[in-house]
C-alpha cells in the first residue's frame, strides 16, 4: 500500500504544471486545489486535538471563521485580485507601498515557514514515536534529514497535483475511521450523553480546564460561549471567537494568503474565478464532520471504561519509563503512599494519577505483574494528555491492516510536502526577496543557487528549533493559531486598510505593520494560559492577565493585533503625505479598480447569489449545534 | 496541454480500492474491525470512486490513456 502511495506520487511529479495547464480546468477541479492547499495532515492532527480538548467550539473554526471569509474572498476580493497584475503578497505590498513593507512582510513570512514546518515535524516526530517506538528525538532528526534531501533533491515541482491528490487520499483514508469511531461510541447521541459526562468532570481525563461547565460545554457550539469564557472548555466569549477568530484570523488567513489564492487563478475566466472558492466552500462547511468529530469521540471513548480507551499521554522516553517501573517495584506501600506516588511521578518525568499509581504500586506488590503490565499501568496513570496524538491513536483502534496503510501513507505524504513547501517557501523567500533584494544583488545565478541550497540546510535547523518550541504546546492548532496572530493578524489590517482606502500611505503602512507585529510579541510577553508557567509560552516579562486557555490568549492576541496595527496605520497615515498618485494605485485600491458587472451571467452563477446562499446553509449548521 | 486530474486521481483510486477489496476478500479474518470487513466495503466504495473519476476523465476528452 505504501509502495503504491509512493509510485504514484513519483509519477505525479513528472505531470504538467496545474497552473501552466490552467485555463481549461473545471471550477470544480479549481475549488479542490484551493482547499487543498490548507487541508493536509497538520490540520486534521490539529482539529482532531481541538475536537478532544474543546469540543465542537472548534468547528467555529469552519462555520464562523472559513466559511465567511472565503465568501467574502469571492465577492469583493477576488475581482481586485484576479484583475491586478500582483500574483504575491510581497509583490502586492511593493505595488501598492514600498520596498520597507515588503521587505517587512518577507522576514514575517519567512519566520512564518519556519514555524509552519517546524510544527509539521513536531507532529510528526510524535507520530513516529507513537507508532513505531521511535525515541522523539531520533525520530525528529530522522524527519528532518529526509526533508532535506527532498527538497534538496528539488522535489515538489508540481504541488498542487500532489496536493489535490492527497485531499482524496485524507478524506477517503479518514472517512471510516469516523464511521467506525462512532459506531463504537454507539452513535452521534451516545457520543453526546458521554461528552457531558466529560463536561461535569472533565478532570477525571485529565482535560486541565475549570469545573463549572453546563452539561453542554463539549456539544453545543454557541451556548456556552454565550455563558461567557468561564463556561466553555476554550474560555473565550463571543467577541473572541467572532473578532478574533472569524474575523482577523480567519480573514486573515484566507484573504491575505497567496498559496491558497493564487489556485483559483488558474480558472478559465473571472466568473470561474470568483465561484472557485464558493465551490470550496461546499465541502469546507462539512469537514468538521470529518476532522472535529474524531476527537469528540476520543474524548467520548475516555469516559467509557469498557473500551480501554485513552489521550494518548505525552512522549515520554523508554528510559524514564525504564525509571518509573524500577520504582512502582520498590515502592513500599506501607510507608507512605505520597512518597511512593512521588517517586514514580518524578522518575517518569509527567504529572500522575495518584490513585492510579497507588493501585498499580498495590497490585504489583500483590502480585508479580510484568515489566510491559506496569509500564502499560504507568500509561495509563500519566494525568496529562498530549492531543496531538488523538487522530493516530484512532487510526491504530479502528484500521486493520490494509487500510491502515492508505490512512497512514495519506499521513506521512501530506505531512512531507506540508514540510517541504514551508521550507522551499523559506528558501525563495530568503534567497530572492531578502538576500538578492537587500544583502547581495547582482551575483550570478549560480551564486544564488548555491546560496538557496545552503537556505535550505540553515532553514531546516532553525525548523528544528521551532518542532522543540512545538513540542511544549499540547494540541498544534494552539500554536499554529499564535504564528498566524503573529503574522496574519497585523498584515490583514494593513491589507484591509491598503485595499479600500487610497488615502493609506507606505509610512502608515510600514509602521503600522512593524507596530502590529511588536504589540503582538509586547501582548505575549505579558500574557499566559492558565497551568503554563511563564516563559516561551507567554508571560516572560510580568504576567498581566492569565486566559484559560492557549487558544483564549491567541484569540486575544490576534484580536489586539489587528487593533494595534489598524488604528496606527490609520493615524500615521493621516498624519504623512500620500507619495502614490491615483493613477499609480490604479487596480490596487477597491475604489479605484472597475467594478464588475454580474448582469450578463446566469443568476445561480453570480458570486453574491452563491455566497448568500452558502451563508444560508452555514447559518443553519450553528443553529442545528446551537 | 497539461494533464487532466481525474486520470491520476481515478486510476490511483481504483487501483488501492480494487486491492483494498482483494485484500479484504482473501483474509478476512483480519480485515475485521468491529465485526465489519472494513477492507472489503470500503475497497469497493474507493473502486467505485476510481471508476466514476475515470469515467469523468474519459468523458472529458482531455489526454486520452495513451498520454
């Protein structure tokens, strides 16, 4: 099976380029690329872990945050976008600024691929571990190194085939395990009944949030936000989760990104165009069905004691588990019980279950129970979880061989282009834009050859670095959602201001970019999540205000991003002259760029009666989870 | 002209979903997961899935077989 996987992915590279053989591709075939290009292991890792440690709140993410802003996309954006001449953002910011912002949001960019194949290798170093016993760190280095002799080797010359290739090989990999996984809770309302077990306890699998949820708090998506941040796993209220999450960083990600733009371009016409990502907004809207749910189900499973199901602990090597046995053996129970509990805790290096421990350390005294049964008891006992792990530890449960290997082959392939594309992006990024723009212009192409292919190597360590800052966070989405705050969040006001509004100047532009980054590192730096401790997770200067969780803090951060950037744009721009004419801004300004006209399309075809529609059924969907 | 995407896509999928079927039909017993022959349903329903691309490709036009 993977054999297959890995010929047929070999024969991909060799075919045309999508964007070349564009023009002639049905709007179909359009949309699949274009949410392929987001759709990949790292986000059904990540919705999975949200799913288990937020409940269906995450599918906010499609139905507040996707779903609108590719609407949005389609009708205002895509004209200006698929008229102008830009096919970059860098290149956008140089036409409509200067060379200050672009060069900005170049560094923003490339410290943005770091991190986005940094966490990709976190995840899938994990996924080693988890599967075939690898250390972490061996598999982390392993990962890496075949990262770079693929890209090294100039792999990925046609990624959107390959990547509209493993959409199908992820939906089609991952389809029955949700089909199994809830037939094994006993159905969708079984599935429900244990989650609110979950909500009065949440505690008892190890799910570090507060103890005052309504019996809902896992299965309603709008109710307890409403409650306010103290009633929702999340811990985020409703501005949050609109501004911040629907708003900034959904907007910003599907409005402002260029990887996922630039595939609606290769449609036939300027209609084709703008109904692309309506079209993929149609399958988009039922995903969660497909990612959210599988981790409703693990948290579900948990709770159901017959099935022997639990969050897959953190990684934890075998030396310390080695450790953690030698000491359940001479634990003497008699003693004391907090000593014997501690031992083992501080052998194995995690948080335990006490009453776990305890009845392991009492069993095994009893009777002569095996190194694998305590180091299985010692698993088990482990009282923090690592939900990452979540969409693996379904995989193993459900698949038996044969389509074990199409789920995992569907995995590893999107989990190696994900890594791939994040550090080629880096290496053109850094080699073209930064280095022949600003360090360098003028050598030869070979100089720059050379100097890519050292990139790569220096981006791959720096990715290295960036999979051990990941590792701290326990669910990926977590901090994927902070890099996007980072990035995203300030960039998308200087976008929204630069676009509709001609009178927004380069220096408004810069300083407001370069303000919105540093008030998102300045937010950071005074903020922290409940349970973390301060440090690269947040508060390392003075801890201001604590939010119950990672994904609250982002939401925050994001939101006072955007703010920041937005409003010192605003004023600077006021406050310094224009230097473009209105002529020069021509088709890079809504109000200066034609508008087109719908009349003489088909009215089921024009973009505005489409996407009012899609938001129809995407309103429906928050009722029906209300 | 560039390659259209249902070929790859159709003959990827009835491939891994014809062998997926076989495998589920020769061993049966360990194709079993929760009671089901997961291996041979779903082999059927991504043969199922191939052929309708392939058909899509065919009807299409673009790059006969032999490209």
């Amino acid at each position: 099976m993977l054999g297959i996987g890995w010929a047929l992915a070999r024969y991909m590279k060799t075919s045309a380029d999508f964007l070349t053989s564009a023009r002639s591709i049905p709007t179909w075939v359009t949309g699949l690329a274009f949410i392929s290009a987001n759709l990949g292991a790292l986000e059904l890792v990540g919705m999975a872990a949200s799913g288990a440690k937020y409940g269906i709140s995450t599918a906010h993410f499609y139905w507040v945050g996707a779903i609108p802003a590719m609407i949005f996309l389609a009708v205002f954006m895509m004209p200006f976008y698929y008229g102008s001449k830009a096919r970059s953002v860098p290149e956008y910011l140089k036409m409509r600024f200067d060379e200050r912002v672009r060069a900005l949001n170049s560094v923003a960019f490339a410290v943005m691929t770091i991190f986005a194949s940094g966490i990709s290798m976190n995840a899938l170093a994990k996924l080693l571990h988890a599967l075939l016993g690898w250390d972490y760190n061996v598999a982390l280095w392993v990962c890496s190194g075949v990262v770079l002799l693929y890209v090294l080797k100039g792999g990925l010359t046609s990624a959107i085939y390959t990547e509209v290739l493993q959409f199908f090989m992820i939906v089609l990999g991952f389809a029955p395990v949700v089909y199994l996984g809830l037939k094994d809770v006993g159905g969708w309302h079984k599935m429900n009944s244990a989650l609110q077990t979950v909500a009065t306890d949440p505690a008892a699998i190890y799910i570090n949030a507060g103890t005052n949820f309504a019996p809902n708090a896992w299965t309603s998506a709008w109710q307890p936000l409403v409650a306010g941040p103290a009633h929702n796993p999340m811990g985020v209220d409703v501005f949050a989760m609109v501004f911040g999450l629907g708003f900034v960083l959904s907007f910003g990600y599907w409005c402002t990104n260029f990887l996922v733009v630039q595939r609606a371009m290769a449609a036939k016409n300027m209609t084709a165009a703008r109904n692309t990502p309506l079209v993929a907004a149609v399958p988009k809207m039922f995903f969660p069905f497909l990612v959210i749910v599988p981790g409703m189900i693990a948290a579900a499973l948990t709770t159901l004691p017959d099935k022997g199901y639990r969050i897959p602990p953190p990684v934890i090597s075998q030396a310390n588990y080695d450790k953690a046995v030698a000491a359940v053996k001479s634990a003497n129970y008699a003693n004391s019980r907090d000593v014997a509990v501690k031992s083992v805790g501080d052998a194995l290096g995690a948080k335990v279950d006490a009453v776990k421990i305890t009845s392991l350390v009492a069993a095994t005294a009893a009777s002569k129970l095996s190194d694998a049964d305590i180091q299985k008891g010692l698993y088990n006992s482990v009282a923090e979880n690592d939900y990452d792990g979540v969409i693996l530890s379904l995989v193993k449960k459900y698949c038996p061989a044969g389509l074990l290997g199409l789920a995992l082959t569907a995995l590893l392939a999107s989990f190696m282009s994900g890594m791939a594309g994040n550090v080629t992006a880096f290496n053109t990024v850094f080699t073209y834009d930064l280095y022949q723009a600003y360090f360098a212009p003028g050598r030869t192409d070979r100089h720059y050859f050379l100097t890519g292919k050292v990139i790569t190597v220096v981006g791959i360590i720096l990715s290295i670095g960036a999979a051990y800052f990941a590792s701290m966070y326990n669910n990926c989405m977590d901090i994927i959602q902070l890099v996007f705050g980072f990035v995203n969040a300030p960039l998308f006001a200087t976008f929204l201001l630069g676009m509709f509004w001609k009178r927004t100047t380069a220096t408004g532009a810069f300083l407001g970019l370069f303000g919105g980054i540093g008030s998102s590192a300045l937010f950071h730096a005074l903020t922290i999540a409940q349970g973390n401790t301060p440090g690269l997770k947040g508060g390392y200067v003075k801890v201001l205000s604590i939010f119950p969780s990672e994904m609250a803090q982002n939401f925050w951060l994001a939101s006072f991003a955007f703010i920041a950037c937005f409003t010192l744009t605003l004023v600077i721009s006021l406050a310094t002259s224009r230097t473009k004419t209105d002529v020069e801004l021509k088709g890079l300004v809504y109000s200066l760029t034609p508008k087109i006209v719908d009349n003489n399309i088909p009215v089921y075809q024009r973009p505005a009666v489409v996407g009012i529609v899609l938001l129809i059924v995407c309103i429906i969907l928050n009722l029906i989870f209300w | 002209m560039g390659l259209d995407i249902r070929w790859p896509i159709g003959l990827m999928f009835t491939l891994i979903g014809a062998l997926l079927a076989v495998f589920g039909l020769t061993k049966g017993s360990e194709s079993m997961s929760l009671g089901i022959n997961i291996n041979l349903k779903w082999g059927v329903v991504l043969l199922a899935f191939g052929l309708f691309m392939l058909i899509g490709a065919f009807k299409g036009g673009k790059n006969p077989p032999s490209a």
